[in-house]
C-alpha cells in the first residue's frame, strides 16, 4: 500500500506589467520533490490574495468564479493522485504531472473502466461472464500501459487511435492472441470511451470513427463420428482417472452443445421427464429432456437428452450431473491436450470444440449415428438426419444464427444427406 502524502499549493509570482498584480501558479510536492504545474491564467490584485487560506478574498463575482477554477484544479490533480494510489503500483511526482497536464477532465483510462465496470455490474440484463470478460480487457490494457508504455495509468481523451494500435499490436506480437480475442479487446475499448464521451466522463471519444475491420473466421475445430466414438470407446484405466472425468464431460459437451460453464453447472433438476404426441392420432411418447439457462446469456437450451449423455450419467455418475468433478477451464484444456496426445490426434482440443462438434453434428448428420449403437443401443431409437439451423441454434441456447459460421458450416454430408440419391451409378 502507497502511503505517501502529496502537497498541493496555489502560489503567486508579481507581474512584469505591474507591481500591484501577481499571477497565481500551481506546484505538488511529494517525497520532497517539488514540480511545477504552471500557471492558472489566473491574475489579481496583490492584496486579494490569501495565501494560507489558499483562496481569493476580493467579493466580486469574477473572484468567486475564479476561486471555483482553483477548486477544479485542486480536485482534478487529487483525483489524478487518488487513480495512481489504487493501481497499487510505485509512481513519482512527476507521473502525476504527466497525467494531470493531459487534456480532457481528469478521469483516468483505468478510473473510468472502474466505473463504467460497476454500472455494467448493475444491469440484469448483463451476465457475470460479460462482466469477467471486460474486466481482463481492462487489466490487460492496465498492464500494457505499465509494461510497454511505462506508464501508471493514461487519460481518457489520451487513449486514441495510435495507442489502440499499439496496444493490439501487444496482444498479437507479445501475447499472441487470436485475430477474433483482438477484436473483441478492441470493440470493449471503443466501447468505453465512446460510453464515457455520451455520459460527459470525457470531453471527447479519441477513437470516434475509427473502423474495426471484421474477422474471417477459421475452418471450425470438430471431432468427427469416428472421433467422438473413438474417444467414448477408450479405456484410460484406474491410473489415469482424471483423464477420464475430464473426457466424459467433454463428450457431454460434444452431445449437448452446452458450453463449458453450462456443463459445469448443470444439475439433476434441469433434467426431467417429458411425453408429447408426434401427431393426434398417435400414442404419447415420452423421454427425458436437457432444460437449462445458459451462464452467460440465460437463454434456455431446449432439447432431447443424448442417448450418450445419458449413458455416460447413468454408468458413471449414479444418473446425476453434480457428481462430476468438474475442473476449471484451464485445466481440463490442459488436461484435453493430454487425452488428444494419447490418442495420437493432431487437432487442438479445448472444451469449446465439444459445442462446436454438436453444431456440426446437428447440421451435417451424425448426431444419432448407428456407430454409437455400439456402446450405446439407446441411440437407435432416433433416425440419424441433419437439423435445421433453427433447430440446432434452439438446442444450443442462441437467439440468432449471426457468428454461427465460426461453430458450423454446411458440408458434403449435408448434401448428400438432402439429395438421398437412389443409385450408386454415376450420374
């Protein structure tokens, strides 16, 4: 904790043109180094001022507006101060003069992430994640400032369009982040200052106009039927017990399309009993039924329960989803790129592959294979077919299909399985 103590003081210099009329001037002083802030503009009669009260005594209206300057002055260069205090980091004197000689109203960058985090926080409408999600922009813009640009903190005006450049140049030389984490660094950034700019924070947005250009994105990751079968199929033994929890829920991931945070918090209560009747002449048909709010969104993911998903339950869990140990993110990531090695696999695996593997699935065919019949019969009370995209967005909890293309893209499969061709001579 930074415990020093800074010194604000107003003081006057005599005037060349007269000797009455003295300038009033602005210093800090902290750990016994003094630094000149300059001078106020501010010009009076020698007599009115005051200095151990720090104020001019004229009663005029013009010496009441300018009493009310040097408030603004003072308050600014505290708030300046106070900013630096909270990074917990060490400063000097003369970094509180660089941030105070900056143009606009004196809120830091950091400050004004800080508060406009709190009003996010306050909206129902905005999930815990997104709030987690701005909060690492805002640490990694703080530690670019202080790695890169040697500096405690930056104004809000002084983030401009050479700085959002450098700093996105940081995450894709020094951190190597993906083309897609850089934009989203980048639309949270522009979408604080131009925030702050509309709420008076700022006096201007330093990135008004500038163009995020869009992401192509890549060929989605996926695990094959094959894949899938392969993995459900392998027998990691009683040594290896961890690879295994963390493999059945990939899998769950793989055949329910939640994502990882859903998966995590998914219990027994958000699976129950559901009979309907294909038609009105039909018998009533009943099985069981995913029903969750997703984390991030609290849009509901509505579909049939997975044969596999409840197989895997059913066998190794006592039918109920808290009794896996779900390990953090991070982890299991690590953990996957073990399991993607022992199976001799050349793709990336990470725990988004497995909501990425059920969009595909849903759309190119696959889903309910009769390869899975073979570790589970189950699955053969569906026929194998392709979903609509409206089907798999509503099974996945989304509410729109924009972005889909980075989880799926319709294939040969799909095609084929739409053409149902009648011979195999060729046409």
């Amino acid at each position: 904790m930074n415990n020093r103590r800074m010194e604000p003081l107003f003081w006057t210099h005599q005037s060349k043109k007269s000797k009455d009329l003295v300038t009033i001037y602005f210093r800090i002083t902290m750990d016994k180094t003094r630094v000149e802030l300059g001078s106020t503009g501010i010009q009076i009669n020698r007599k009115h001022w005051n200095q151990e009260g720090q104020l001019i005594t004229a009663r005029t209206g013009e010496a009441q507006q300018q009493n009310q300057t040097l408030g603004m002055l003072k308050t600014k260069v505290w708030a300046v101060y106070n900013d630096l205090i909270r990074t917990n980091e060490p400063f000097t004197v003369n970094n509180i003069k660089k941030l105070f000689k900056q143009e606009g109203k004196g809120y830091s960058f950091v400050s004004l992430f800080e508060v406009y985090l709190k009003q996010i926080a306050k909206d129902p409408e905005i999930s815990r994640g997104t709030c987690q999600t701005y909060e690492v922009v805002k640490n990694g813009v703080a530690g670019w400032l202080k790695e890169e640009k040697k500096l405690p903190d930056l104004s809000g005006e002084g983030f401009g369009v050479a700085m959002m450049e450098g700093y996105r140049t940081w995450l894709r030389l020094d951190l190597k982040r993906k083309p897609a984490t850089i934009r989203k660094h980048t639309q949270i950034v522009k979408q604080l200052l131009t925030w702050a700019a509309l709420n008076d924070y700022t006096t201007r947005n330093p990135l008004q106009g500038y163009r995020i250009l869009k992401v192509k994105p890549n060929e989605p990751v996926y695990l094959t039927v094959e894949e899938c079968l392969e993995l459900l199929t392998y027998d990691f033994g009683p040594s290896d017990k961890v690879l295994g929890e963390v493999r059945d829920y990939f899998l769950m991931c793989c055949f329910s399309g939640l994502a990882f945070a859903d998966i995590k918090s998914l219990r027994s209560e958000h699976l129950f009993y559901r009979s309907y009747r294909p038609s009105e002449q039909a018998e009533p048909l009943g099985m069981m039924w995913l029903e969750k709010g997703r984390v991030k969104t609290d849009v509901k993911a509505r579909q049939p329960l997975h044969p596999i998903v409840k197989y895997i339950l059913d066998t190794r869990y006592g039918g109920k989803p808290e009794n896996i140990h779900v390990r953090p993110n991070q982890k299991t990531n690590l953990y996957l790129k073990v399991i993607a090695l022992r199976l001799e696999w050349k793709k990336v695996i990470t725990t988004h592959v497995g909501r990425k593997t059920f969009a595909n699935l849903c759309l190119n065919g696959g889903l309910y294979s009769e390869r899975f019949a073979e570790v589970c019969p189950a699955v053969l009370s569906f026929k194998n077919r392709s979903f609509s995209t409206e089907s798999t967005l509503a099974m996945m909890g989304r509410t729109s299909a924009k972005g889909f293309e980075a989880y799926a893209t319709v294939d040969e499969r799909r095609i084929m399985l739409e053409l149902q061709p009648v011979t195999t001579a060729t046409v």
